[in-house]
C-alpha cells in the first residue's frame, strides 16, 4: 500500500537514522542551544523522551530575542505498571535533582519526567537504569508500554497477567545498540549495516503500537483505546487463554472525517503460550501494510478497514502459525479504579489511592504528595503499582501495616475520602503549558470544571452515580476521552467539543454534541440534560447510555460511524 505513495518526511528521518542514532550525540554536546535538531527530536522518541518548550513563556522569550524554553519529557518503559518500593525512592530522588519537580502518572500506565535540561537527559537515563528502569521504546513507531490489569477481582490471576505483559514487551522491544550506546556508554558496533531489527525493520512501524491486557470485568486498560489488546478469559479462577482485540485506537484530527477514533475487532481466542508469535504477527502485519506516506491514516486500526478483518486475519494466522479459535463470551462492567482498601487472594491487601491527573509533587503550603511516598516506601514491603487511570495502588500491603500506611496517606493528602464519585472518574492530558499539539487547556482547567459539574450532580440527587468525564487539549486522545460518557476535546484557548454517548465501560464511542463551546455553554448544556438523567433513568443506566436511548445522542460502535449525523439527530446540537 505505502509504496504506490510517496513516504512521508518520518520514514526518510528513520531509514537514515543508523537504527535510530542519527546525530543525538553530537547534538547533546552543542551547548549553544537547548534543543535537538528536528530530525532528532524525531529520533529521540524512540529513546523514550520528547522535546517541549513552555508556551506559557513562548512569547516573552521571543520578545526578549530568546529562543523558546526548551526541556525534555521523558517516559519510562514499565510494562504492566510495577514499581518496587525501592525503586519509588530512585526516581523520586531524581525527579529533585534533574528534572523540573514532580512524577506525573500517565494513562500508559508509567511514570515521565518533565521538565528535564537537555545537560540532564544523559545522567537521568543512566540514573533510572541503575535501578532497573529504562525508557526505549516508551515512545516513537514501535511498541509502547504494554499495559496489564492492576487490581483485578480474581487477584490470583494478577501475576500471571503481569508476566505476560512484561513478555510481551520484552520479546517486541527494539534490537538496535543505539539507546545502549549512546545512554549508556556500550561499545559501539563496526558496522550498523550488519545489525538487524528482526521484527521492524530499518523503518520500523509506520505509527506507534499499543498494546493492552485486561481481566473482565475491569476494563481498566481501556481495550479499545489500543491496537491489540488480549482479553483473559477466565473459568473457576483459572486463565484459559484469551479473546484477541485488534484496531482500537483513539486519535483523530479536528475537521477531518477521514481520522476517527474506533473501537477494535475480536478475532478470535488463542491459548496463552501464543501471546508472544500472534502479537508479533499483528505488529509485522501492520509493518508491512500500515500507510507509510499519510501518518493520519497510518494506525493498525486503519490497516484493518482498509483490508478488512478476514484477510487481516489470514496474514496473522499466517505469520504466527496460530489459528484463531471461536471467541468465548466475556464482559465488561466499568473502565475505572476499585479505589480504598482491596483484599488479595493471599490475604494482602492493596491501597488505591486517587491522583487527580497523575500529578505527584510537594505543593507549596499543600499535600507534601512526594515526602508521603517516600515514607511509605521506607515502611513497605511490597511494590507500587500505577494504573492506566493515572492512579497509584500500593499493593501486597501486609495487614499489620495497613493502618500505618493509610494514616501516612493521609496526612500527605494521597487518600482523601469524600473525594467525589465524579471526580474519581475523571481524567485529563496533560496538555498547556508543554505539550506541542494542545490547543486548550485540560489537566491545569478539568479539576475547576468537575468542581462545577459536582454542583450540578449534587443538586439533582446524583452525587453517588459514576460518570466518567475525560478532557483532552487536542483530539489525539491521549485521555482516551472518545471511550468516556462525557467527553471535551479542546478546539481552541477556552474552547471545547462536547461529546457524550459512551457506555461507562469502554465499549461504545462518544458523538458529537456540541462544537467550540466554552464553560458558560458547557454547563447551560449540560445540566438540563443532568437534570433529566435524574428524573427518567431507569434502574441501574448509566449517564451514557440515558443520552442514547433517549435518542440525544446515536450510539456507535464503528469509529467510520464517528462523523456521520443519522436523521432524527441534527436537531440536538450535532
């Protein structure tokens, strides 16, 4: 397919790059700016860290004849979300002296950095590995941070899952030198033509891979916000196997009806021994048939509409030597946190604690969030797990401990009770001040709004009743907000789509609902709507699925559906 179109300016950046060294090193040591080259900064995705500036500041700076604020966000590469107590203590001690302060949680299921000076990025990266943590392939064409069930109901399961996920990542990891060399002070090879990248090539993928692994009933990983997702199927607190999810995806691009946010295809179960070849197989196939000359057209889940599941199929089968069994029945009941104290199956319990956004720091004259970790990690025995929700569990907590470790948790505002049910099912990008793409506010301006939104559910009776409210700055999706029940997506400074109609599960897509709206609108539209939610919602419905059978809104479960406006619908607002 890519090749009857020209490639586009990234594939010729990666076929030269060497296996992704290009010219990093040399420009780590210009010290007249505080920037990479742009072909580099394309590069150093793949390293795990992306090139940023404030915007906050762009202006005064270009006024003061300045070049913009450069810094780096890093990602760490941690499959399955698993941090040890020790290992919390590394990086919050480095997160003090390198970077610009805190530990932001992320809806991969990870921890970044921001903030950091390029001088800095060498000493982080070698200084994260001597605890076992790196970042390749945190970002970039390639695989990403494969995310796993945290806290499932059949917590028996958690540590085979876990495995999988760390499998998974380990065996689709990158096999260029490049991170070792230039990170990491390796020998560099004679002769980068001899190396090989078995399963991506010299171009690698044409977009970024996402992949997932959740345990029913919790869709906490959000299964149709990845490429490839596995669904455990489980009998008697026993794994089968699981049911093979493919071309989910959430990005999309404002006034574009040919980018959609879709929900994935199941093709299929397999036995667990062949998670490894079918997942290598579904990133090979989209290799070598993912678009390579439009990047807006170039995710897995468009390959798959475009090819169609069958013979997507085929190639898989192909390729792994698996054939796809019938899928087995599953189902989902809720995309969220279990937050408080869960017991385990072994007797230890696991804390989870609500962090709005992610966000970790000491605040001025507020929660000392970083000091509390570090001395539960003084007094924890078992590891930190961070989930796909920007939430932090401590788990295996000893029942001895319990009440130290909530006490500690509280007193540095990491578990606060009361915190509304609403709230809790919020999440945000990070969006302005750093991120290139926002175009609107949305975790410095969510937790304002959902203040707001609370008013409203309170007075209608509704303070008890989940609704999940996802904002991002850009329709990229980073908050997988088109999964969400109430969705905004910026379209400028102040300004918002407002889209609602998923299911509070993850498993339908959000509609349009009304275009370039600010907060006085938000909320004039929102709460009549609110409002009869509270007065005709049957037994048991959600906030989504009202807006769909009272007909504000269609349902879709087909992201080429996303755009479309059936009749009977144009009067809402669409």
């Amino acid at each position: 397919m890519s090749e009857e179109k020209p490639l586009s300016e990234n594939e010729h950046i990666k076929a030269r790059s060497r296996h992704l060294r290009g010219t990093i090193e040399e420009g780590l040591q210009n010290s007249v700016t505080g920037a990479l080259s742009p072909d580099d900064t394309q590069l150093t995705k793949f390293h795990g860290f992306y090139q940023q500036d404030d915007r906050d500041i762009r202006d005064e700076r270009r006024h003061q004849k300045l070049e913009p604020l450069h810094s780096f966000m890093l990602r760490a590469r941690l499959p399955g979300g698993i941090i040890t107590a020790e290992q919390w203590k590394a990086i919050d001690e480095i997160s003090r002296n390198l970077t610009g302060g805190g530990i932001r949680l992320t809806t991969r299921q990870t921890f970044q950095y921001h903030g950091i000076l390029k001088r800095n990025i060498k000493e982080l990266i070698q200084n994260i590995n001597k605890v076992m943590i790196d970042s390749i392939a945190a970002c970039g064409d390639v695989n990403r941070n494969v995310l796993c069930n945290t806290n499932p109901v059949e917590s028996e399961l958690h540590e085979t899952i876990y495995h999988d996920a760390v499998a998974v990542s380990k065996h689709l990891l990158p096999k260029t030198g490049a991170y070792h060399e230039i990170w990491l002070d390796r020998e560099k090879i004679a002769n980068y033509e001899e190396e090989v990248e078995p399963v991506y090539g010299d171009t690698y993928l044409p977009r970024k891979f996402k992949i997932a692994i959740a345990v029913p009933p919790h869709n906490d990983v959000d299964v149709n916000g990845n490429d490839l997702s596995f669904v455990a199927i489980v009998k008697d607190g026993k794994l089968l196997g699981y049911d093979v999810l493919a071309g989910g995806g959430m990005g999309s691009t404002h006034g574009e009806a040919d980018t959609y946010p879709q929900i994935a295809k199941n093709f299929g179960f397999i036995e667990q021994k062949d998670i490894r070849s079918i997942a290598e197989a579904f990133v090979t196939t989209q290799r070598d048939f993912g678009d390579r000359s439009n990047r807006k057209h170039a995710r897995l889940k468009y390959t798959i509409d475009d090819l169609g599941v069958e013979e997507f199929k085929k190639h898989v089968e192909e390729r792994s030597g698996v054939t796809f069994k019938k899928a087995r029945p599953f189902e989902f009941t809720m995309h969220s946190d279990r937050f408080g104290w869960v017991e385990n199956a072994d007797g230890t319990w696991n804390l989870t604690m609500f962090i709005e956004h992610g966000r970790i720091k000491d605040y001025d004259d507020g929660p000392q969030m970083l000091q509390g970790l570090l001395k539960i990690a003084d007094l924890h025995k078992g590891n930190f797990r961070i989930t796909a929700t920007q939430n932090l569990i401590v788990a295996q907590v000893a029942k001895s401990k319990k009440a130290k470790i909530e006490k500690l948790a509280i007193e540095h505002g990491l578990y606060r009770k009361g915190i509304s049910v609403l709230r809790q099912n919020s999440m945000a990008c990070v969006a302005l001040p750093t991120c290139a793409l926002a175009m609107a506010e949305a975790e410095r301006y969510l937790p304002d709004l959902i203040t707001k939104l609370e008013g409203i559910v309170d007075k209608h009776g509704l303070s008890e009743q989940p609704i999940v409210v996802r904002m991002t700055g850009c329709p990229n999706g980073c908050a997988r907000p088109f999964l969400a029940e109430i969705a905004f997506v910026g379209k400028a400074p102040g300004k918002y789509n407002l889209y609602l109609g998923g299911d509070g599960k993850g498993t339908r897509l959000v509609k349009l609902y009304k275009e370039n709206i600010g907060e006085e609108e938000i909320l004039e539209t929102l709460e009549p709507l609110i409002e009869q939610y509270a007065n005709e919602r049957k037994k048991g419905e959600g906030f989504g699925d009202f807006c769909v059978r009272t007909e504000v809104v269609p349902p879709i479960y087909d992201g080429r559906d996303f755009h479309k406006n059936p009749e009977g619908f144009l009067s809402s607002g669409i």
